[in-house]
C-alpha cells in the first residue's frame, strides 16, 4: 500500500510540476508579446479604449459574481463541509484569473498584431498565436495546478477520500464562473455586435469597425470579454470538471487501486507538454496561417498519443479491475486513444459545416440572393444537419470507451480528449485577437495592404473559433456523462452508509425516470430563450443609443464629429451584467426544485441529468452550427462572391449573421457549462436533501 500510495503522490507531484513549467512559458510568451511595437499613437489610442471598456466590464462582473459567490460559499460551509466551501473559492478564483489575464494579454496582442501586419504577414500570424496561446496555457496549467494543489493539501489534513469528494466544490466554483462568463460575456459581445451591424450596415451603409459607428469600440470590448475570457473560463470548467469527474470515477469504482487516481493527473501533465509543443511549432514554421495552425493541433495530438503510452503502463504494468472485469494497460491506453481521435473527427466536421470553402455555408450564400429569410430558412437547416455526424461519433466514442474500461474508460478517453484543451483555447483565443487587429487597421486607417493581411488572418480566426465551439461542446457532452456516472455512485455510497438498500437502475419502465427525462429536456430550452431574450433586450439598447448619436449629431457620418463610443460601451456593460443573473441562476433552481420535491427524489432527478445532457448536446451544437455557417456565408459574399458588399445578397447575409450571432457566440456556448452546473450541484445535495 505504501508504493501504491507513492504512485500517487508522484503522478500529483509530476502534474503540478508540469502545469507550473506551463505557466512559466506562458509568462515567456507575454514577455515575448509585449515586447513588439504597439503602432503609432493612433493605434495606442484605440488599444487603450478597448482595454479600459474590457476592464471596466470584467471589474463589475467579478463584484456581481462575488455577492452570488459569497453567498454559494456560506451555503457550502454550513450545509455541506469547509474543504468543499474552499474548493469552491479556489475553483471560482483560478476559472476568473485565466480568464482575466488572458483577455488583458489578448488587447495587448491586438495592436502589436496590426502594427505587425505592416512588414510581415508570419510576425504578424506568431504575435496573434502568442497572444491566444498565453490564455490556452493559463487555463491548462491552473486548472490541473488548482486540482492538484488543493488534492495534496485536502489530502493531508482531511484525508484522501474527503480530499477527493471535496473537489467536487472546486468543480462547482469553476462553473460558476464559466456560466456568468459565458452568458455576460455572451450577451456583451452579441448586444454590441447586432446593435453595431443593424444601424451601422444596414441602415447607415457603413463598412465593418467603421470609427464613425458610436457601438465599434463595444463590439471590439466584445470580442474580448465574449470570445476570449468566455471561452476561457468555459473550456477551464470542461477541463477542471473532465479531471475531478476521472478522479471521482477511478476513486469509486477501483477503490483499491490509487494509481487510478493519479492516472487523470499524469494525462493532464502531458497534455501541458503537448500544447507547448504545438505552441513551439507555429512559432518555427513558416507555413500559411491556416496549415500552421492545424500542424500545431498535430503536433500536439501526437505528442500525447506517444506520451500516453508509457505512462499508462508504468501506472498499472499489471492493469486493472474496473466492474469485475480485468482491464488490461493497453485497454486503457485505447480509451485514451479514442478521446484524441474524437477530437480530430469533431474538428474537421465542424470545420465542413462552417468553413467557406465548404457546401453548407456556400448553400447559405446562394439562399441568401432570393432574401433574407430564404438565407434564414438555410441556415437553420444547416444547423439542424450539423447534428448528425458530431452526435454519431460521439456515441461511438462512448460506447468503445466503456467497452475497453467501463465508466472509467469513459473518464479517460474525455481526460484525453481534453490534453489538447491547451492547443484548442490558443487557436479560439488568436480569433478575437485577430479581429480586433483587423478593426484597429481600420479605424487608424492603415493601408490597405495592412487590412488584407489582417483580413486574411481574420477569416482563418473566425474557422478556428467556430472550430473550437464544437470541441468545446463534444468535450462538456462527455464530461457532463461522466459526472452524471459519479452521481449515481454517489448516490448508492450514500444509500449503503445511511443502511438503505436501492439499486437506482433507472429504467425507463419506471414513470420517474420519463418525468425527469422530460423535465431535463425541457432546461435548455429555457436557457436558449432567456439567453437569446437578453442579447435581443442589450442590443435593442445600443440600436436606440446609436440612432440617438446619428440623429443628434449628423456631422458624424461625415467624420465632421467624433461618436461617443464611451455610452455605447457603457449600456452594454450595465445591460449584460443585468441579464445574465436570471438564465445563471435557473440550473441551480431547477436542480434544488426537483431533489426537495419528496415524491420526485433522486430518480427524477437523475432522469432530469440525462434529458439535460441529451438535449442541451443537440441545441449547442445546432445553435454554433447555424451561427457560425451565417456569419461565413456572410464572409464569402464579401470577399465578392454573389455580388460582394452593398448587393441584395450582402444584405440578406447580414441579417443571417446578426440572427447567428447570440446563436453562436452567447446561447449555444452557455449551455457547455449550463449541463455541467446541473451534474454538479446534484452531485453536492445528495447529503444534504437525500
């Protein structure tokens, strides 16, 4: 038992070691980043009003969400135990600094990517990357940091067996944080967006980051606090959640065997190397941006498919019992393999479905010269269609994990899926950064040599983001399963300690089941609806403010006044913080509606988890689908496809883009975290309510 227990210890040691050698690159790349030339004053000038609109948002979200956590954090100490009310802080604390710092670096990359794009094309692709990459490393290395740093001090003051059931609070705290991140920052960047294109191309005739429209300093914020602090803080959740669910899974079912629990550790150190390394390729090769890119996802894939290997047969040269059955270590390097594998099939299918260079979007184009709503009518049958191949191969996944280990092969191959977090959030995050970089040429009137590379740069941003939406998704789809597999575990260790016998089997031959089915089908629905409701309410705001500006000060279209960006930035801001508390908050209420409910109980609510994950995983997929189709169809037109900008066709697809937006950018996303909280929170009231 005690060289048991050292495996354990050095596979929790080796991953803080490896997260902590992450960090230290990503401060490499900072340095790296900063030290570039940020423009002419110009530039500067419009840098700084980005930034101080991020901040001032991101400063009023954390003392939202403080009031709301403080609150979940006396709830926790009371009714449940301290180690998992401090989980809790520390889960909410490590999701909002990722996403913080990658932001503040993300405005800083912006304009030294513009400024970039002057000279060199390749400078100008490795300083938006460095950029992106800081905030994929800060999320990989302090979520498995976080994890593994409060294991080893629970575990010495509590014990192992609390230490690993109290993480489940920092899982909470997490996603907490992702949920608010995902819907303000959503409703944020979606509000400034649709209120910025409705007034200012559609009835102003004014180009994309035209400095005479008064909302394009709050669509550029947007970008930020929306695509890249969002993003962030939601793939750190399906990081964390992915990690503490293996963990919670390997210490249930193979109770006898700590190297189970030291095996999601040990992936998650590989996969710090393996984003280093996709890092270091783009920054040493002098492919096009696109091939680059997808080599850096290789590269990185690859280094975790050789690394998985020796670690897992060093961890258990003996294999494993998992249900009964001997696993053999090759059996669960396959189940590793399968979440890579995942990955790069739901990669190069969201890449079909969204891509110009694709039927599907194309299809959006020509529909869009009939009409607006023939360009509606396309792409919503795109999205719809979109399901079928990610959901297909999601079930395959599923079912040859568990056929090589059971539920813990389920863990693993989503534990797998998730070492490329750090390459795939580097990729989202280069997105915003490029497109800022685009607006910044614009509205310092950059030669327009300058705004093709930005452009360029832009298009193959706007592929990745779109890319990394249906990674995103799949991966939250998986690690929702898996936590809902710790909750029935939990549920029948709880049962057998209080001396109540229950097989909670969950037939569908038992009404219980059917009625949580339908109740848990029913959420995401309403989360969409308030979620798209809010965005709809934010941007109506800035569409009247911007009116107001055009109306009062006519010299402004001329470029005889200056906009009042500062009103803009600040509606938005109040607006996004105001909305998103109710359609947050509505998981939680549902979870705690159902489980207090005596004659509704556990076994509702465990049908409740899996209607939530089924139907949510539809809706996400169909939703980032159909947006991000919308807003490329738009891109091909312009680029002078079907009569290029200012034709009909132009039009319609403006109008498909401004509906794809809260669809892909705010509702869609939100529900990633939204199956999660749902899963964690009734995991966390088994004690209390049952």
């Amino acid at each position: 038992m005690t060289l048991a227990l050292s495996i354990l210890d050095i596979g929790v040691t080796l991953s803080m070691l490896l997260a902590a050698g992450g960090l230290v690159f990503a401060f490499f790349l900072i340095r790296a980043v900063i030290s570039r030339s940020p423009g002419n004053e110009r530039m500067r000038e419009i840098a700084a009003a980005v930034e101080e609109g991020a901040k001032a948002y991101l400063r009023r979200q954390v003392v939202t969400i403080s009031a709301i956590a403080a609150v979940i954090f006396i709830l926790l100490f009371i009714f449940k135990d301290g180690p998992t009310a401090i989980g809790f802080l520390i889960g909410a604390f490590c999701s909002l600094a990722a996403g913080y710092i990658g932001m503040r670096i993300a405005v800083l990359a912006n304009v030294r990517t513009a400024h970039a794009a002057s000279s060199s094309r390749t400078t100008a692709l490795r300083i938006a990357f460095n950029g992106g990459a800081v905030t994929g490393l800060l999320v990989v290395g302090l979520a498995l940091l976080s994890v593994a740093f409060f294991y080893t001090i629970a575990n010495q003051m509590v014990g192992h067996e609390m230490a690993v059931r109290s993480l489940i609070g920092l899982a909470l705290g997490a996603s907490l944080i992702s949920v608010f991140a995902r819907l303000g920052g959503g409703i944020y960047t979606k509000a400034a967006d649709v209120g910025a294109d409705l007034v200012g191309k559609i009835e102003s005739n004014l180009d994309e980051d035209d400095p005479r429209n008064p909302a394009t300093i709050a669509d550029n914020v947007g970008d930020n606090v929306g695509d890249c602090a969002g993003m962030a803080a939601d793939v750190f959740e399906t990081y964390a959640v992915s990690l503490i669910g293996a963990i919670l899974v390997g210490a249930l079912t193979i109770v006898a065997n700590p190297a189970a629990v030291a095996y999601p550790f040990v992936l998650g150190g590989i996969s710090v190397l393996g984003a280093i390394v996709g890092i270091l390729f783009v920054n040493i090769s002098n492919l096009k941006a696109g091939p680059a890119l997808m080599g850096a996802v290789g590269a990185s894939a690859l280094v975790s498919a050789v690394l998985f290997w020796p670690a897992t047969h060093m961890l258990f040269p003996n294999g494993v019992v998992v249900g009964g059955l001997a696993r053999s270590a090759n059996a669960l390097y396959l189940a590793a393999l399968v979440g890579l594998v995942l990955t790069f099939v739901v990669v190069l299918i969201t890449n079909y479905y969204t891509s110009t260079a694709f039927r599907p979007v194309r299809k959006i184009a020509k529909a869009s010269e009939t009409g607006h709503a023939t360009n509606i009518i396309a792409g919503l049958a795109i999205g719809q269609h979109a399901t079928a191949l990610p959901v297909l191969f999601i079930g395959l996944a599923i079912l040859s994990s568990y056929h090589f280990a059971g539920l813990y092969g389920i863990a693993i191959a989503v534990m797998s899926m998730l070492s490329m977090a750090g390459i795939i959030i580097s990729l989202d995050a280069f997105g915003p950064i490029t497109d800022n970089a685009g607006g910044i040429a614009v509205m310092s009137d950059l030669p327009k040599e300058v705004r093709g590379v930005t452009d360029e740069l832009d298009q193959v941003g706007n592929t990745m983001k779109a890319v990394t939406k249906g990674y995103a998704i799949a991966s939250a789809g998986l690690a929702a399963l898996v936590l809902f597999g710790s909750y029935v575990e939990e549920l029948r260790a709880h049962f057998a300690a209080t001396n109540r016998d229950y097989a909670f089997d969950f037939s569908l031959n038992d009404p219980k089941v059917i009625i949580g089915l339908f109740i848990g089908g029913l959420l995401p629905f309403i989360f969409t609806a308030f979620s798209m409701d809010a965005v709809g309410k934010a941007a109506g705001a800035v569409v009247r403010e911007v009116r107001r500006q055009l109306t009062a000060k006519p010299g402004i279209l001329r470029g005889e006044d200056k906009p009042d960006y500062g009103t803009c930035v600040d509606i938005v801001t109040k607006a996004a913080l105001r909305e998103m508390i109710i359609p947050a908050l509505l998981p939680v209420a549902f979870v705690v509606a159902v489980a207090i409910i005596k004659p509704l109980g556990p076994v509702v609510l465990g049908g409740m988890l899996v209607g939530t994950i089924v139907t949510g995983l539809f809706v996400a997929i169909a939703m980032t689908s159909s947006g991000g189709a919308w807003d490329n169809a738009k891109k091909y037109i312009e680029e002078g496809n079907l009569g290029g900008k200012g034709s009909f066709a132009h039009a319609a697809s403006v109008t498909g883009d401004t509906v794809g937006d809260p669809y892909k950018d705010t509702a869609g996303p939100a529900i990633n975290p939204m199956i999660k909280v749902v899963n964690i929170v009734a995991i966390l009231i088994i004690p209390i309510l049952f």
